[in-house]
C-alpha cells in the first residue's frame, strides 16, 4: 500500500469512530473550548474588606472573649483572598494612656491580646494600624499589637512610610494605610501617599496597590461625600476624593476608606473601586450604634490582574451591643451606599 493510501485511510477511519462515539467527540470539542474559556485562577483576586473593629475595650469586654462576634460574617468570608479591617485600637495589656479621658471628649482603647485570635479565626490577613486609636496605650501597646498580629500571620501597616507586601497566588500585593493622626503615614500629604504607591510599584510593576484612608468628618451629618477638605472638631481630615483619584492616577488598585462612622458612597474611577467609607463594623459596647452608626457593611469585590475591579457589592450588617455584626434583612447599609453613591 502506497503512502498515500496508508494516509487516506486512516483519515476515513478516524472520522468514521468519531461519527459513532459522540461522547468521544464531544469531549474532544469540549476540552478545547474549555481551554479557551476558563479563567485561569490567579487572575482573579477575591476581597473582603470592613471598617472599624474594636472588639472590646477595659471593663466592657464581650462575656464570651468576642468568640461570636464574627459567626454571621465569617460564611461571607471565607475562602477570600483578602479579607481587611480597619483595627481601632491596639492589642494590648502593656502601656499607658496617651489621652486626656476625663472630659468625656475623649477614648483610649485597648483589646486584650487574646482577641487577635477572634480576628484570625474570622479570616482577616490584613489589617490598618493608621487610625486615631492606634497608639491609645503608647509605644509599649503598639509594640505588642505588632507582636501579636505577627505571630497571628496577619498583616499590618500604617506607620509613617509603611508598605506592606503579601504574595497572593503568586501575585505581590502591596498595602498602604493613611489617617491624620501621629505616628501614621499622613492622609493629607497627597505628594507622600502617591510616592508610596509609586515605590511599591517600582519594586514591581505588577504589584497590586490597595490602600487605606482613615478620614473624613465623622457622624450622620456627614455622609454626603464634600467637595475639597474636610474638617472635624478642628483638625484636617483630608480632601478624599482628591487623594484616592491621585492614588489610582498613580497605580493604586483599590481604595477601602472609614472613619466617618457612618457609610459613605462608592464609585469607579477609571475602572478601580473607591469605597469612601465603610463606616463602623465590628464594635462593642460604649461606641454609639444608634441610627446609621450602627450600619455595619461589609465589601465584597473581585479585582483583576490589571487592578480592575470586575465586580462589586455590599452586604448590609447591623451592629448589636456586645453581640457583633448581624445581617439586616432590610438591606439598609447596601441601599443607602447606593443613594449616597449617586451624589458623588
């Protein structure tokens, strides 16, 4: 037989099984179009992201060590590469108060070190130390927060001229956090922040930038998102619309903004989340969580390899005293984020 008629043959018997094997066939079809259409896994960054969490302060510690505070968030945070929390106020049993509390204008919070576990069997990875609670019990209280969450594996950042690096799926994050407050990176230097992003990304151009701001002025009366600089009880908390579109324009990823208290609204700039605030979240009791103080949403997004966010939602949580965050079935937090997002 004739080289070509060995190779004709064999092509009239190979389209003569496929004709009567059509699992065989469709598997064939449907492993190549398969390869064609998944998305391969480190190319999509799942995030969770809350505001304020102070699990318990002095003599107003939850009865069961804060185990439960977290048992109706925890279904919504699993297996997400990124879950974040702005922690108000350190881990500590060391240290002295760093604030005058005797006119009542005034808290100093501190958090047994034991609740860092709570904190870890939540899920959380990464954490802002950039808030005005911080270094409520001075160096000592910082050093062990610093000791604990390290030896808990969760990240941390915060500190003037911080970046915090964490490899995610084989993709290097950088974290970034700003509050007005001393001993933090300054959320009203604009120049400093962008130059922050700009070496984290100079270190690697494929980093992605998420950032922190802990700003704006705090209370109901302020959850419409101003134009320009905000300022409350006579200390500048930042022009937050400026400094998160000149952190995108620099690179950033993500901005997760808190501090007010209350929610603000969200929008995409240039294809990248700014979540101008996500309000109180997990607090216990002596923080006020009457009204919209009490709204505690949590931030689910999805970001791309490029830093793009693919998609987005709030889920809307309801503090209680003590208890922690419960699901609101309402849905107010997410509807009113949704309002106050078509103001900006």
């Amino acid at each position: 037989m004739t080289l070509n008629l060995r190779f004709l043959l064999t092509l009239f018997l190979s389209a003569f099984l496929l004709s009567f094997s059509p699992s065989l066939a469709s598997a064939q079809q449907g492993s190549s179009t398969t390869t064609k259409e998944l998305t391969p896994p480190n190319s999509v960054f799942s995030i969770a992201a809350m505001g304020d969490v102070m699990l318990g302060s002095g003599g107003s510690l939850p009865s069961d060590g804060a185990k439960g505070f977290f048992k109706e968030v925890i279904p919504f945070l699993k297996d997400r590469d990124i879950v974040f929390a702005n922690l108000e106020g350190p881990l500590t049993d060391r240290g002295a108060p760093t604030k005058d509390t005797s006119t009542g204008r005034s808290f100093c919070f501190r958090t047994p070190p034991s609740y860092g576990q709570v904190l870890k069997d939540a899920g959380i990875n990464i954490v802002s130390l950039a808030n005005n609670h911080a270094n409520d019990y001075g160096p000592e209280g910082r050093a062990q927060t610093i000791e604990v969450l390290e030896s808990l594996g969760i990240s941390y950042t915060g500190a003037p001229g911080q970046i915090s690096y964490r490899e995610i799926k084989g993709r290097k994050f950088a974290f970034i956090a700003l509050a007005p407050n001393a001993g933090c990176q300054n959320i009203n230097d604009i120049p400093g922040a962008v130059a922050l992003v700009q070496k984290a990304l100079a270190y690697d151009p494929k980093t992605l930038v998420i950032v922190s701001m802990h700003g704006g002025a705090e209370g109901t009366a302020h959850m419409v998102l101003p134009e320009g600089p905000e300022t409350y009880l006579g200390e500048n908390r930042g022009d937050l619309r400026r400094l998160s579109q000149a952190l995108i324009d620099a690179g950033a990823a993500l901005i997760i903004g808190h501090g007010p208290h209350v929610p603000r609204g969200a929008e995409l700039y240039k294809g990248r989340l700014i979540a101008y605030s996500l309000g109180n979240f997990a607090t216990a009791k002596g923080i006020n969580v009457s009204g919209a103080t009490g709204l505690a949403p949590l931030l689910l997004a999805e970001i791309d390899a490029e830093g793009n966010t693919i998609s987005y939602k709030f889920i809307s949580f309801r503090q209680k005293i003590n208890q922690g965050p419960k699901l609101d079935p309402t849905d107010e937090a997410a509807k009113i984020i949704i309002k106050l997002s078509e103001k900006l």
